[in-house]
C-alpha cells in the first residue's frame, strides 16, 4: 500500500473487522423452538405459518392430523476401491464406488380433533 499512512491503514483494518462483525450478526441462525412448550397450544395453522406447507399430511378416523415437515438432507457416505495394470503397452484401471442412500431427516407433528398440538418427534429415513 504505497503511498498510503498508517492512520488510513488502521481506518481500513477498523473498516474490514466492522463489516466482518455485522456480516458474522446477520448470520446468526435463530432459535430452535421448544417443541414440548408448544403441546396443547399450536396449530397445524400456526405449523403451516412458520415452517410452510408440509411434505405430507394425513387425517385420521378420529380427526387428528399427523403433518411432516422436511428439515434437512443427512449425510452420505461413499468409499470406492479399484485395480490397474501398467504395461509396455499402456495401461488399464477398473474401479467401483459404493455411496449409501441419501437420508433425509423431518419433523412430524399430531396435532388433536380440535387442532391443537398433541406431540412431536424427529425422524429419519
């Protein structure tokens, strides 16, 4: 930085770490709801509201409603093996991947005959 004083240096620096400090704020993720303080007072309407349409839902004969909500993709795993031969001819190499399905994780929320939330579990499949 030719030409430039230590006093613009340091306006810069203070500069750079402020935007780094806001940016580093504004991604702060929010606070995961308590789910058990929630039973006997939420509703499939408040659900929708917050976390979207779900995944699937499904009324059952005595009214309630059992909703899912699609969180996240889980993570994978793959390895992969393989052989070759080098030659005076050349080469050749054979090799195989195996990677396990892909998971996906979602909330499932009941909700009573009269809307209300009667509980709430996490799944994986």
């Amino acid at each position: 930085m030719k030409g430039r004083s230590t006093a613009q240096i340091w306006a810069l620096a203070r500069l750079f770490m402020t935007v780094l400090v806001l940016a580093d704020a504004g991604c702060a993720s929010a606070p995961k709801p308590d789910w058990n303080q929630r039973i006997g007072q939420y509703t499939f309407d408040d659900a929708v509201r917050e976390l979207g349409p779900p995944a699937s839902s499904t009324r059952l004969t005595d009214g309630s409603v059992v909703a899912e909500w699609f969180q996240k993709h889980g993570s994978q795993m793959s390895f992969g093996f393989g052989t070759g031969a080098f030659g005076p001819g050349g080469g050749v190499g054979v090799g195989q991947t195996v990677t396990t399905p892909p998971k996906a994780h979602f909330l499932r929320l009941t909700f009573g005959p009269d809307g209300k939330l009667l509980s709430h579990e996490k799944i994986t499949r």
